[in-house]
C-alpha cells in the first residue's frame, strides 16, 4: 500500500490502485489513456490495479517535432510494468492498435513476469479501407530526417463508427489544452518511428508464448483483420480471436464497447483463476518445482 501511496504516475495517465493482481494498459500511436476508460473501470471495479500511461511521443500531442524514439516509448512502458510489479503478484499485458505491438514487445521480454496478453484492433500494417494506399510508398523512406517532411492526416472516420461518439471524442479533444492546430495529423517521424518498432517485434512473436486475447473489427478502418490474421498464426501461445461486426478501429469507445469490455473481464478472471491453480499446485513440492525450473 504504501508504494501505491507514493507512487505519482505521469500526468494525464490512468492510474488506478487496486490490489494484487494488475493490467498495464497501453493506448494507441496519437491517442490517450482515455480511450482505455471504458475497460480500466471495469477491471478495477473487480478490485484490480489498472495503469495506463501517459508515454511521451506516443500520446497525442507529447512530441510535436517528432524526435522521440520507439526505444523512448517502450522505455516508458517498460517502467509502467516495473511499477506494477512493486505492488502486484500477477500482470496481464493490454495494448490498442500501436500500443499493442509495444504490449507485444514487452511480453517477449517479460512473459516470466506477467500472465496474459490482451490486444485490441493490434497493427502491423496501417492498411484499412480507410488508409490512403499512397502511404505504402513511405516504406521506402530510410532515414528519420526525410521521413520527418511528411505529414500524415487520420482519415474519417477516425477509427469510430458511432458518430455521436465520434463527434465526443473529437470536440473532447480540441477541447483539451497545448493541443496542436490539427488534431488528425501525425508527423512523418512519429509514423517512421512505428514502421521500426514493428520490423523489430516481428521476429518476437513466436517468443510470445502467453495466452492471448484479441479483438478486430471485421471492417476496420485502419487496421485491416489480416494483422490479427497474421498474429494468430505467428504467436507462439494459445490465442483467442473476437472479431467485432459493428465496430471501426477503436474498439474501446465504439459500438461494442460494451461486448468488449464484458469479455476482456472474463478473460481476465480466466487467467487469473489458472494463476491461483498454479501457485496452489506448486506449494507442496517446492523443492522439486525449483529443480524443474532449473532443467527448463
């Protein structure tokens, strides 16, 4: 308790304290850790710690000249589940589109410290029907400096397909302050900078051996289905597909919100009840389990 007391996360993050079991949030590329709203309420309603993080470059408006790094963004991330780990025994990983492959990222590394993936509309490749298929020839640029000349406009419907929730979600955010002029440009670098991220995560994910859970949208905007499609074959875990039919690219505040949330929270309680099983099977024959972990 008194970690939690001290502990002052970004601000602007989601920070809620709860007990010992625990799920880092991560948002998506331009986005912000209220677009988690929805299932970190839920989750902490069930008496869990939920923290989603304000990551510099990463959230909306953080890093205007586009000089912030995937290594900067995953550093952040990295650090919100090192605090966790201070006050929970048990993790579960979540990630939205661009923060999925930071989730991804950190499961490969940490999947001896955590128990559970959760991915919503995950993106390795910017190509829903709504994309401009001209953004294939930024693949060639090579270099930050270049890629920096380019500015990349979110187009409607802005990963939402309920329009009052859309028009909330954007007056919310002109409404907010040090907001740049345009809030659906994304500046050539930050894009540049994601490209990386997922050539280096590609080859991790058969090390991803943790349970997954993912959600797409049969027709997402901006993340076509073929980006789960791909994760489910190249995972090197147990994966579990929910593909949504009435929903765009942001599954947390769209039309399924709902449906999302309520089967994030059985996914949860699933895992966690396997952990529970687990520690129990392990505490009459600790001495054999250390020998066991040693031959692995």
């Amino acid at each position: 308790m008194k970690n939690q007391e001290k502990f002052q996360p970004p601000r602007g993050s989601l920070y809620i304290p709860g007990g010992k079991s625990g799920v880092l949030l991560v948002h998506s590329l331009g986005g912000s850790p209220l677009e988690m709203k929805a299932v970190a309420h839920a989750l902490s309603r069930k008496g869990m710690t939920v923290y989603c993080p304000v990551v510099p470059g990463l959230t909306f408006g953080t890093d205007v000249s586009g000089l912030s790094t995937w290594q900067d963004w995953y550093k952040s991330v990295s650090d919100a589940f090192d605090h966790l780990r201070t006050v929970c025994d048990n993790i579960i990983i979540g990630g939205a589109s661009a923060g999925s492959i930071l989730a991804l990222r950190l499961a490969a590394y940490r999947q001896d410290q955590a128990c559970g993936v959760m991915l919503y509309a995950p993106t390795l490749a910017v190509n829903g029907w709504a994309i401009p298929k001209a953004i294939k020839l930024f693949h060639l640029v090579t270099d930050k400096w270049t890629a920096r000349l380019f500015k990349f406009r979110t187009p409607a419907p802005y990963g939402i397909k309920d329009e009052r929730v859309r028009n909330f979600a954007l007056d919310s955010m002109r409404g907010s302050d040090n907001m740049p002029a345009d809030i659906t440009e994304r500046g050539g670098g930050t894009v540049y900078e994601f490209f990386c991220l997922v050539r280096n995560v590609r080859p991790m994910l058969p090390l991803v051996k943790l349970h997954t859970l993912i959600f797409h949208p049969r027709h997402d905007d901006q993340s076509d289905i073929k980006n789960t499609m791909a994760l489910q074959r190249q995972l090197g875990g147990m994966v579990e597909v929910s593909v949504l039919d009435d929903s765009y690219h942001l599954v947390t505040l769209d039309r399924q919100r709902n449906y999302v949330v309520e089967r994030t929270m059985e996914f949860v309680e699933r895992v966690l009840a396997r952990q529970a099983d687990k520690a129990a099977s392990q505490k009459p024959a600790s001495t054999g389990s250390k020998q066991l972990g040693a031959a692995e």
